[in-house]
C-alpha cells in the first residue's frame, strides 16, 4: 500500500505538469515552475504552521 502512495504522490504532481507543459505558452509555464517553491513554503507558513529554523 506503501508503494502505491509513493508512486501516486509522484505520478500525479508530474501528469499535470506534462498537461501544463502542452497547454501554456513557455513563459508562464517557467513562472509558474520557479514561483513552486514560494507557494510550497507560504501553504506551509500559513496554513500548517511551520516556520524556518536558523
């Protein structure tokens, strides 16, 4: 069962990335990939609460 939740949680993020990838132009598509990162950690910041340690 393990497995099969390791590869989904793989399968899923990169099918929409592929169906993005056809769909958008290259600009958007290049924002919306490096603004990834910012987005992961502000639902992280604000929705589950967990800060940066220094």
């Amino acid at each position: 069962m393990a497995l099969v939740g390791a590869l989904l949680t793989m399968v899923i993020p990169f099918s929409l990335e592929l169906f993005a990838m056809n769909r958008l132009r290259a600009l958007p598509f290049a924002l919306i990939s490096a603004l990834d990162p910012t987005l992961a950690s502000a639902v992280g910041v604000f929705d589950l609460h967990q800060f940066f340690q220094r």
